[in-house]
C-alpha cells in the first residue's frame, strides 16, 4: 500500500511534486532538488535507509530551515523502510 492508496482522490490535490528513484541510483540529490523547485509545505520521504539518510543529508545542505516550521521552513517527514524479500509458504 502507498500513499496514493491511502489519499485515494485527495492525491492529485495533496501532493504537489513525487520524484521515484531506483536503489540502483547512487544518490537521492536530484530528486530532492526536484521537490524543493516545487516549493512544498510538508517534505515527506518514503525510501530505504541509505536513501533516508542522503535525502537528510542534501535537505540539510540546500534547504536551511527544512524541519523548523516556526521559522517558516518546511516540515519535513522520514520513512525508511528496510525490504526483505518474502519468504514463500508451502501451505
């Protein structure tokens, strides 16, 4: 289930800009910059852990007030999400 599951109609009206990426890609850089030329209200970032941390890393960098919604910045929201292939049952 993703969030276009979860929004359901709501989607195209909620979220201004998605940048996908693959783990073969060596960094989360371009897809953070795609999403802050979007200028959003809320930065959430659903990947794996090494991606999470980049994605951090590069918000850090080019986004000074990511995280501080007091100070007019952007809240910013982590999912790392660890997969594991399934095991298959013989049942």
């Amino acid at each position: 289930m993703g969030l276009k599951d979860v929004l359901r109609d709501r989607y195209d009206k909620m979220v201004i800009a998605g940048a996908p990426s693959e783990t073969s890609t060596p960094t989360a850089d371009s897809q953070v910059i795609a999403i802050k030329t979007a200028n959003p209200d809320i930065f959430l970032d659903i990947a794996t852990p090494k991606f999470a941390a980049q994605a951090i890393k590069k918000l850090g960098a080019i986004w000074p007030t990511v995280g501080r919604p007091f100070d007019h910045g952007v809240e910013y929201c982590c999912s790392a999400v660890s997969c594991k292939k399934a095991a298959h049952s013989t049942m």
